[in-house]
C-alpha cells in the first residue's frame, strides 16, 4: 500500500473519530466539518 493511500486512510479514521466525539458531546465544529468536507473528494479521488 502506498504511503499516501495510508496516510489518507489514517486520515479519515481520525476524522470519524472525531466527528463521533463531537456527537457525543452534543457539539459541533462547523469550521473543521467545512474543511474535512472540501478536502475529502479531493484525497477520495487521487
């Protein structure tokens, strides 16, 4: 598997996580949702 393919599978696991520690905190983080995404198609589809 190639490093960046790993990199970006990391990526997206650290984002659920979050995203699921947000949810259960009953907050949101609108500013970090925006960015994840914009920046996911683009990781999704190199």
């Amino acid at each position: 598997m190639k490093l960046e393919h790993k990199k970006n599978k990391e990526f997206y696991k650290n984002c659920t996580i979050y995203f699921e520690f947000l949810r259960k905190k009953g907050t949101m983080d609108y500013d970090f949702e925006d960015e994840y995404f914009f920046t996911m198609p683009a990781i999704s589809n190199h």
